[in-house]
C-alpha cells in the first residue's frame, strides 16, 4: 500500500504544483491546533493537498514512502506559513520530523507560551530627537515619489560615467608621458632604470590615489546610512571603486596590505595576518586586536545595502581572534579577545562573540569545536618587515620592469607583433591580417605557456614544503606556498576544461588524486580552487557541481601548515563550498549548497548534509532515480561519447569566442595607435571607453547566441540529455567578469537586461550574479548586495533542474545571500546575510528571513538572543570629516 502511495505522490511531484491556497480543505468552525491530534489532521490535509492526493498516513516518511523531495515539501511550508491556524514550518523542521506525526509532535511541543499583552497603563520607551529624526527621514525617503527617485538615479549615472571617462583620460595622459619618457632613454641600463622608476610611480600612483580619495572625499567613515543615488552615494562609490580596484589587493596576506588598511584609517593591531583579497571599505570602522587572523574569502566590509540606504556600522575583533573561510561579517558585530567563528558561517547585525568562545553556522551560534588547527611560530615583527620590503622592492626592481622589458622584447622578436606599433594603414587589408596574427599567436600562446608553467614550476617548488610541518610565516617556505597557490589557480584554464571529461586530466595534471576516475563528462565545474593541489584527493566516482575551495592550509596569525585534504568517493558536492583538511565524510555522501563541512564527530557516510552548521537529510530522493538507467552499461558509454563530442564543440566555440573578442580589441588598439601622432591621449581614453563597450556588446551576443536568441526554459532531465549540455554551453559562452565593473551603477541593471534578466527600475546591484539570466525577475527599488547569487538551477548526481525565481518590489538580499530556483520572494522582503533560501522557498511580503537554511527570523532576533537589545541603525550621516 505504502509503494503503491508513494508512487503516485512521485508522479505528482514532478509537476509543477501551482495549485492556489483554496484548494486546500477548509477548516471547521471551532477547530484549533492546540493538540497534537489536531495539528497532525491539518498538515496532513495541507500535504495533501499539495501532492493531490486524498489521504497522507501520518506514519509515512515523506522522502522514503511518499517519495516527495525538497522541492515539494518547500511548497508544503509555504501552504503551512499561509495558514493562520497552524505554526510556521522550516525546511529544518521537515528535515528533522520526516512525518506528519513527527513534524505534528514537535510543533506542538515548541509552541510557546502565551505571553500577556501590555497593559494600556504601561509607559511607552522614550524617543529621542534623535530617533524621531532618524524615523521621520526613512519615511520620507520610503515615500519620496518615483518620479524622483528616478531622477536621482539618471543623475548618479550620468556623473558615474563623467567620472569614470575622466579617470581614463587621466591614465591615458600618464601612460602617453611615461612612454614617451621611457623612449627618450639611451642604452640598456637607462632603459631598464627609467623603467623601474616608471613602473615604480605609476605602481604607487596606483596605491595611494584610493587613500587620497578617501580622506579627501570622506574624511573619517562614521556609523549611519544614507540614500542610494545621492551625492553622498556618489562620494561613496569612488571611494569603494578605487579602493577595490587597487593592486594592493594583490598583496593579501602581506604586511603590506595591513599596513595599507592602516593608511585608509584602519584601527589594526600588531602581528594581524588578513588574508581575504576583500578590501573593506569603510576602514575607519575596523578594529582589529593584536595576533589576529582572517582567512581567505572573507566578506567584511562595515557597509550594507539595505531598503534603499547603505547603512554603516563597525566591525570589532579582539586580540587572537580566527575568522574561518568562506565567512560573512555583518555591520555592528564583534568578536572578544580569543574568539573563534568557524567556516562558511556568520555573524549578523548585534551578534557579539565573547571573549574565548566559539561559534559557527549561520547565523553564528555557541558550539565546542576548536578551529584553531596550527600552533603559533616564532614570527617577530622585524621578520614581517623584512617580507613586505623584499615583496615592494621585487615587485619595483624585478616584476614591473620585467614585464615592461618582455613586452618590449617580444614586439621586437615577433614580426607579427611589431605590427601593433607600426600599424599598416587601416584601409589595407594588411592590417587586419596583422591583428589576427596578433590575435592568435597572444591567445593560443598563452594558454600554452600557463599549461607549461602549471605543470611544472609548481611541482619543483613543492618539494621544498613537507605536509603536516609547521612553518612560520613571512619566510621562505610561506613564500612558496604563496606561489604554487597562485599559478596553479588558474581560472581560464578551469573554465577552458570544466564541465567537461577534460577536467580530470587537467586536475591530475596540477597534482590532484583522482583515484580511479569514473568519467562523467561533469565531475568538476568551471569553478574549483586550491590551496596546494598536490594534496587533494577525491574518491572514485564523485561529482562536484561549482565553487568548490579545497583548504589544504590552515593558519594562525604567526604560522601555517599544509596537509591532505580527501573528499570521499561516490558522493555529490554542490555549489560553494569549502572543505577543510579535517572534513568528517566519508563514502555516498551528499553534501548540499553552502553547507558547512563538519570537523568533528563520526564520520558521515551514506547521507546527505545540509545548512551551516549541518544535519543529516536523505542521501536521494526516488525522483532523482528516474535516470539511473541511463548512468550504467552501453546507454552509458554511448550518451558519453556523444555528450564528450559536443563539449569539445563548445570548448572550440569558447575558444573562437575569445579569440574574436581579442582580434577587435587588437583593432581598437591598433587605431589608437594609429590615431596617436594626432590626437595624443585622447586616442588612448577613446580606446579605453571603446574597448569596454564593445566588451559588453560581444559578450552578450555570444551568451544569447549559445541559447538561440531564445529565453531558457525551466528543465528536468539527465546530465546526459541534450537539453542539459545546451545548458553546459551556456555557462561556458557566458563570461560575465567583465560586469563587476558595473557594480553599484545604473549600467549593470542596462547589462542584466541586454542579457536577458527582467529587472525593474532603479534596482541597486553592488556585485550579484545571476547564472541564468532569463530565468531571473527582480522587482522595482530592490537591492541585491556583494557576493548574491540567485541561481535558478541545481543538480544533483546525474539529474539535474532549472526553474524561474521572482524577486518582488523593494527585496533585500543581504551580503553573500544564495537563492535557489523556483523561489519567490514577496514585495518588500528581506534575507539576511550568508542565508540560504532553498528551492521552491516563498517569502511573505515584508518578512524577514535568514539562516542556512533560511526560515523566518523576527526584526533584530540575534541581537535580542545575544542580549544586545533592539538596534536601530542612525540617520546620521554616515561620511564626512
């Protein structure tokens, strides 16, 4: 009976449910969800009415009898949350109490109390004028017609792209002085001076023009908000762009990019080691205590996006505090002397870690698990000078020089390239033979030269570091590490070979173990990166979708260590995550998107892993074994060779993509250099803006070309169907790098819609990304914040499913949010930093949510249980001097 039940709730499940909250059974008159009894009747009815099926045992496990998955069960919480007479229900719950009767129990049991209302006479919390200024100024700015609000936002436009043409004028103006300087030079070792101190200028030029523009600008970054579009925006988003666009961030992990924070009105400790290429932005904000570390990808800013205002606030860390990878600090947090949060974690506005404590997942709670997985070195501060001064002068007196000498030389030893500076007339059709040349030979040449390089001065190097030793940091050894990090992380080549059977030979080729590989066709993404690759180690038979970051190394402000990291065989990671050397999975794991990776306890094996921190979930679901006879035997070994033969076909489109993209941007610099003897500088800024455009322009041809000219359309089938390796090409065609050049401009909502996305007006992107772009709707005055993905896609093993997600007017996705597909959210919502919603979600008009997974959290409900008290961020301004 059970098999049979179960099979028709399958064949319901892969509809898509649309059906309106009035088909679900009415309630009698005087019913209540006060009993257990009760409640399990009505979610039964809810289930039901779901799948559309007449009866739900309230016994029958909902992912093993009735066969329902993630998606299905979504819609069943959103059924549920509509329902007055029934408690909200998490996909944590779901999880947790796989059956009605379960779920029915555990609702019941963690109803809380009535609590009295306040009696009339009971005085109200006095308001200050500040508050009532701060209150009448949100609703004046919530209120403030369209009309100019949409004028606001053209004037921003207009002056951000004034701005930006005039800083190429300037570049272009200095670039003219300094070559004709360096070709005034007699000799080799006057040349190779001149150069140095070229390079040497314009390096720092580079560096301390951010610091200028900030403390000219802005002054010292006090906590408040202000609106988006304005003038203080404006003063804001130079600062933010020339600060994120500085080479320091180059140099993270040095001493030089703390001393650097510094300079921009950081408050930084001594013996701090940040290594997170994320430079904040309202540095004045950061606290920092002596010996503290942050690890890579990192996401601290002391700014936010919110409701159409950046809100500023500060960011306090202790002395000998760890920030884990992959984390998220929000605005008005801090950490005590000591602290730990782990990774893929975060701590929300009003969160506070006590001195000594530890918290992860997110948002942050207590846990025992000690992150700190390396002993401190001797590490003295001279030692840490000496490494950034070795680092600025090899970057001034060797790198920078070299790099100008090579160019020079090899425009000398190609006769093709000599072409770009002494262009045939633009008439000739020599001179677009030439830029083809040109084209082809810097291309082709140096994906051969990275292959080369990858291959080999990694390995040498990597002798010299023994696994499981502890090395201070700022020598020798950390130096080598640095550099086999570096060029073996190569995101071209990944993205050349990703998503493809040519990924495994290019992974083993950098050093990784595969075991015995079973091929795929898709066992890694586009996206996967390292930190020694000679230490990774995935089992037979795994799959990996995108974004995954092996953490070899674990360090301490002082030290690092380098150790294996193994991922065990036929089990299935998704999107972004990291997993550290300690991982506990083991065999037929599945280990969902953005889940934290435990590092303590048994071992895990043969279930799935979910949220941040993590639980248990089902390994598969019986909708996910449709396909399993397509995954075996001669099906097998013919679908692979067909989808091998049309991954070839889009790595040479891909390949032809860049290739023409090149060949006119070769053109555009010929004809400046052509265009020069008359026009001087403007020619070079004329390229600039011209090469730039034209970037937008071809990269958007090609991304719709991939798909026809045709919308994409919500899929489910096999990796091993043609509709999926369409879908393969898409993500390969689509290079959308050049885009967060747009961040937190008018254009990138012009971008987003040449791509295909339905985005409303006056929408504030400050660096979201949309994998599949008309999939995507987003509402008027919304505001999606750095590090946002809405992915409208998942696979799972050898399925995989797309579908549309809908963001309604005035949404707020917080820093490092990840949306599903299928998910909508309402009017005026707002998920809160590092969340993740799962598919099938729906979000309420003006709720509040967060967490991972995310679920429905009152305002300021961290600060309350962190007994901060409600914080209501200032009106002030948040600039000035």
């Amino acid at each position: 009976m059970k098999c049979h039940r179960g099979a028709h709730v399958l064949e319901k499940s892969v509809e898509v449910l649309t059906a309106e909250p009035a088909d679900i059974p009415p309630l009698h008159a005087g019913g209540d969800a006060g009993s257990a009894t009760d409640t399990e009747r009505l979610l039964a009815d809810v289930l039901a009415g779901v799948v559309r099926v007449e009866q739900v045992p309230a016994d029958s496990h909902f992912f093993n009898d009735l066969g329902a998955d993630s998606l299905v069960m979504a819609q069943f919480c959103a059924r549920v949350r509509k329902r007055g007479d029934l408690p909200a229900v998490s996909m944590k719950d779901i999880y947790r109490h796989p059956t009605i009767r379960s779920l029915a129990t555990a609702l019941v049991e963690a109803a809380p109390a009535p609590v009295p209302s306040p009696s009339a006479e009971a005085p109200s919390p006095a308001r200050t004028p500040t508050d009532v200024r701060a209150s009448a100024e949100r609703t004046a700015r919530a209120e403030a017609p369209a009309a100019v609000r949409t004028r606001r936002y053209i004037v921003c436009g207009v002056l951000q792209f004034l701005i930006f043409l005039g800083y190429s004028c300037l570049v272009a103006l200095a670039v003219e002085e300094g070559h004709a300087w360096i070709s005034a030079g007699s000799g080799l070792l006057d040349l190779y001076l001149r150069s140095v101190l070229l390079a040497g200028a314009g390096f720092l030029g580079l560096c301390a023009l951010p610091i200028v523009a900030k403390w000219t600008l802005v002054g010292r970054w006090r906590s408040g908000e202000f609106p988006l579009w304005g003038m203080a925006y404006l003063r804001f988003w130079v600062v933010k762009t020339l600060i994120r666009t500085s080479p320091v961030r180059l140099f993270a992990g040095s001493p030089l990019y703390v001393l650097y924070l510094r300079a921009l009105g950081a408050r930084i400790g001594k013996g701090v080691t940040i290594l997170s290429h994320t430079i904040p932005v309202c540095t004045d904000l950061l606290t920092v205590g002596d010996g503290t570390i942050i690890r890579k990808d990192v996401l601290l800013s002391c700014y936010r996006a919110h409701a159409g205002v950046i809100q500023t606030g500060p960011v306090t860390l202790g002395s000998d505090v760890l920030v884990s990878e992959h984390t998220v600090l929000d605005i008005e947090t801090s950490m005590g002397d000591g602290a730990q949060l782990g990774h893929s974690s975060s701590l929300h506005t009003g969160q506070v870690v006590p001195a000594g404590e530890r918290r992860h997942g997110s948002p942050a709670q207590p846990t025992e698990v000690d992150y700190r997985r390396v002993g401190p070195a001797d590490c003295p501060t001279t030692k840490r000078t000496a490494y950034g001064a070795v680092q600025l002068l090899s970057l001034l007196a060797v790198y920078l020089p070299l790099a100008l000498g090579g160019v020079s030389a090899l425009l000398t030893g190609l006769p093709q390239l000599q072409t770009l500076l002494n262009p045939q007339p633009m008439a000739s059709p020599a001179f677009y033979v030439d830029a083809l040349i040109a084209s082809g030979i810097v291309l082709f040449g140096s994906l051969l030269a990275g292959l080369l390089v990858v291959g080999t001065v990694p390995r040498l190097l990597s002798r010299a570091i023994e696994p499981g030793k502890v090395y201070p940091l700022y020598g020798f050894h950390y130096g080598i590490q640095r550099a086999i990090a570096v060029m073996t992380n190569r995101k071209s080549l990944t993205t050349l070979f990703g998503d493809s059977s040519g990924i495994v030979h290019y992974l083993r080729y950098l050093g990784y173990d595969l075991s015995r590989v079973e091929q795929t066709g898709s066992n890694f993404g586009t996206e996967v990166q390292h930190e020694n690759p000679y230490l990774s180690s995935v089992g037979t038979g795994t799959m990996i979708a995108d974004g995954l970051s092996i953490m070899n190394a674990d360090f301490s402000s002082t030290s690092f260590c380098v150790s294996r990291t193994s991922i065990g065989p036929h089990s299935f990671l998704g999107n972004r995550i990291a997993y550290p050397a300690q991982g506990r999975t083991g065999d037929n794991c599945l280990l969902a998107t953005k889940v934290m990776v435990p590092i303590d306890g048994p071992v895990r094996e043969g279930v799935g892993l979910l949220g941040s921190p993590s639980f248990e979930i089902p390994r598969t679901v019986m909708r996910d074994n449709r396909f399993n006879h397509l995954e075996t035997g001669d099906e097998l070994r013919r679908r692979l060779a067909a989808k091998n033969k049309h991954n070839a076909a889009t790595a040479g489109l891909y390949l032809l993509a860049r290739l023409i993209h090149l060949f006119v941007i070769t053109l555009i610099t010929m004809g400046a250099v052509d265009l020069y003897p008359s026009f001087g500088a403007l020619a070079i800024a004329l390229a600039s803006v011209l090469t730039l455009t034209y970037t937008v322009v071809h990269f958007a041809l090609v991304e719709r070309a991939s798909t026809g000219f045709k919308a994409q359309k919500p899929l489910y089938c096999s990796i091993y169907e043609p509709p999926f390796w369409r879908h393969e090409r898409f993500w390969k065609m689509a290079s959308v790098h050049y885009i967060q050049a747009f961040d937190g401009t008018p254009f990138k909502n012009v971008i987003w819609r040449l791509l295909g996305a339905r985005i409303g007006k006056r929408v504030f992107d400050d660096g979201c990304f949309f994998p599949e772009r008309t999939l995507v709707t987003v509402g008027d005055d919304s505001t999606l914040n750095a590090g946002t993905v809405v992915q409208c896609h998942s696979q799972e093993d050898g399925a995989f499913k797309s579908d549309r997600s809908v963001l309604g007017s005035g949404c707020t996705l917080g820093v490092g949010a990840f949306v599903h597909y299928g998910v909508t959210i309402a009017d005026g919502a707002a998920l809160a930093p590092d969340s993740f919603l799962m598919k099938g979600e729906e979000i309420p008009s003006h709720a509040q949510w967060g967490g991972n997974p995310a679920r429905e959290m009152p305002d300021h409900k961290t600060q309350v249980e962190a007994g901060q008290g409600q914080h209501a961020t200032q009106a002030a301004p948040a600039l000035g001097h």
